[in-house]
C-alpha cells in the first residue's frame, strides 16, 4: 500500500509562527508580573461601540446572509475609493476597488493574479513572512531585496533593480513596514515605481499600517497620480486595525478596472465574496469613526514613544528601526539565535516576542515587537524584565 501525500510545497513550510510563539508563553510562570503579549499586530484596544452597533445590525438583515458581488459591496467600493481619492488627491472610483477577506487573501489573490509557478517575485530582506509562505506554496520563487540596518531597514535601490533586471515578475513592500516598523518615504516610493515601470513588473504596495503614520505626516505617496498608474501599482490595505476588526477578515486591493476583473476571478474560486456584513458596517463606519480613528493614531504614537524611553536606559540592547505596530530591536546576545532569545523571554519574562529569523535571512540579531498590542503603562514594565 502507498500512502497518498499532501502538497509538498505546503508540508515544506513551518506551523504558522504566531501560535508557536504564543505556546512558549504558556510556561511562563507569572513570577515578573502580568504577561506583556508583543507578538502579534493586533490592536490593544476595543472596538469602538458604534462599530459594535454597526456590525450587529448589519449582521441581523437577512440580505447578508445571501452571495454579494465578488467586487465587494458597492457601497464600501464607493465610500473606500472616495476615502483614498481625498487622502491622495486623486482620480480613484469604486471601479479600482476590489473587496478581499483581509488583507493575506489580498495579497494571494494578487499574487495568483499577476504570477505563476516557476515565476519570481521580488521580497524586502526582511519580509513579511506571510508573503513569503504564500509564494512558497504557490510555487513561486523569491528573491531578496537588500535592507540596510545602517539606514533603517529601507529597500537598497541596487539591489532591488538587481532583482528586477532578473526577471522578477512583481516587488512587494510594506510600508509602515512589518517586521521593522520603517516608513519609506515618498521619493523611495516613487523610485521603487519607476524601476517597476522601467522592467515591466508590478509594484505591489501593502498599506495595512498607512493609518498610523505620525499625526503631521501628510501624504504617504503621490503614485495614485502617476500617468498610467494602474499598469504597475497595486495597493494592499487592512480595516483590521484601524476599525479593530480583526476578526471579521476585510481587506481591500486598490487596482486598475482590468486587473480588479483578473483578482475576481481568483476571488470566486477562493471565497466569491469577502464577509458582507462587515462590508455594510465599514462603510459607515469610515466617515463616522474618522476621529476616533485619528485618536488611536495618537495612542499608537504614544506607545511608540514610550517604547523609545524603555530602550533608551537599556545600553545593550538597540531600536533599529520603528514605526507604526512594530520595532525591530537588536537583541545583546551574539551567541544565540533569535529563537532561543524569544523563547527565553517569553518563558522566564513573560515578555511575548518574535525572533528575526522568522522574516529572512541575517535577521538572527534581532526581535520583532509589536508595541501596538500593550498600553503605556504595560510597556514602560519591559524596563526591569530586559535587564
């Protein structure tokens, strides 16, 4: 008898690292005070109640309960387009919007949209490993943009030519980034454009942070201005952490009218539509809840803050960079791997953290917090732990 065997593309891959991270925390004995959980980028705040009130009642209609279109609710199309159309100043319609279950299917449908097995496609040194494993299994190949710690984690303009010239069929990055938490700016975005343009590959831009950029920030880019824009951008965005909505999976690609009939046809195949629901409830929630929205950006600066003056009276250890959920933190201990670092953290600290190697190659000398996930007061505890 043969034993029949799942896809080799999948079982190659490692367990999802979130709960692996989070069984270590399971040992941890409680002897340094409460647990301060940093490892997942989840808001560390409620949702506020109207968007609890806009969820149930939306939930209740029986209309929800039936297909939507695979587009998304015309609704939510129309009031995200008018969202981005003010924040860039724009010509964006419901037409360039493309509703997904969050914001990894985004990036899959994308993915499966624009490459295919045996194509490459072009990943920041460090990535998000989620872009990552989604290539892994579609049997898409992956090549690394270098990242200089000594500049804050930006993409190397070289290198991620090098990639392109190559034959990389996309370039993917995420700004505010994740794992680093760097913020690329404008002109860096502009330039990773043109090289997209100049060798006929995509530029896929994941935005799933753009919302906590620094109060006086401005615009984060001007590409949604470029001529012809729709024929190498793409952008990615999550509602989960501004509306505090994680668990009702919505996402958003913002795309030319051609390539959102492409991604519809991966999404139908996929899940036909994204949760309906929550597309009703976002739709009145992006106009309704813009301040409080503005409110949280402002506690997220504060944490961030905060984080700062922890590692600023620890000589040992370095921010390399911060920004938005997340700090990439140079860990003191040379002779170990990030994995044996976090996992003694997280057992004898109670300090919940992900090891940099989890986000590409020579990122052993590093961990990742996610900040936005603990209060000020929570943070400010790290101080004593990581002595």
């Amino acid at each position: 008898m043969i034993a029949a065997k799942p896809n080799s593309l999948v079982a190659r891959l490692s367990a999802p690292p979130i709960p692996s991270v989070v069984a270590w925390s399971r040992e941890y004995k409680g002897g340094k005070g409460p647990l301060i959980d940093l490892s997942q980028a989840v808001p560390g705040y409620p949702a506020h109640p109207e968007m609890l009130r806009l969820l149930g009642e939306a939930a209740g209609q029986q209309a929800m309960t039936g297909y939507g279109p695979i587009e998304g609710e015309p609704l939510l199309r129309k009031t995200y387009a008018a969202h981005l159309a003010a924040l860039y100043g724009a010509d964006i319609s419901a037409g360039n919007i493309h509703m997904t279950a969050g914001c990894n299917q985004a990036f899959m449908c994308t993915a499966i949209a624009l490459a295919r097995a045996g194509d490459t496609v072009a990943l920041t040194n460090p990535f998000y490993f989620n872009h990552d494993t989604t290539l892994s299994m579609l049997g898409i190949g992956r090549r690394l943009v270098d990242c200089d710690p000594a500049g804050g984690f930006l993409p190397d303009l070289n290198s991620a030519e090098s990639a392109l010239a190559a034959g990389a069929k996309m370039l993917a990055v995420v700004t505010p980034n994740n794992p680093t938490g760097a913020v690329y700016p404008a002109s860096l975005l502009h330039e990773l454009f043109a090289l997209c343009r100049k060798y006929g590959a995509w530029l896929i831009l994941d935005e799933t942070y753009r919302d906590f950029l620094g109060e006086n920030y401005g615009r984060p880019h001007s590409l949604l201005s470029e001529p012809a824009w729709e024929n190498t951008l793409v952008l990615l965005y999550s509602f989960s952490k501004s509306f505090c909505i994680p668990g009702h999976r919505l996402g958003a690609i913002t795309a030319g009218p051609k390539l959102v009939a492409e991604i519809a046809k991966v999404m139908d195949n996929m899940q036909i539509c994204a949760p309906r629901s929550a597309q009703i409830a976002v739709a009145s929630a992006i106009p309704a809840l813009a301040d409080w929205r503005a409110g949280n950006q402002l506690e997220i600066t504060r944490r961030a803050e905060a984080l700062r003056l922890v590692f600023s009276g620890l000589p040992d250890w370095e921010i390399a960079a911060i920004g938005a959920y997340f700090a990439f933190v140079r860990h003191p201990y040379a002779d170990k791997s990030s994995s044996e670092v976090a996992e003694k953290l997280a057992k004898e600290s109670g300090i919940v953290c992900l090891p940099g190697a989890y986000f590409g190659e020579r990122q052993e000398g590093y961990l990742r917090l996610a900040f936005a996930n603990a209060d000020v007061a929570s943070i400010g505890l790290l101080s004593e732990r990581l002595r």
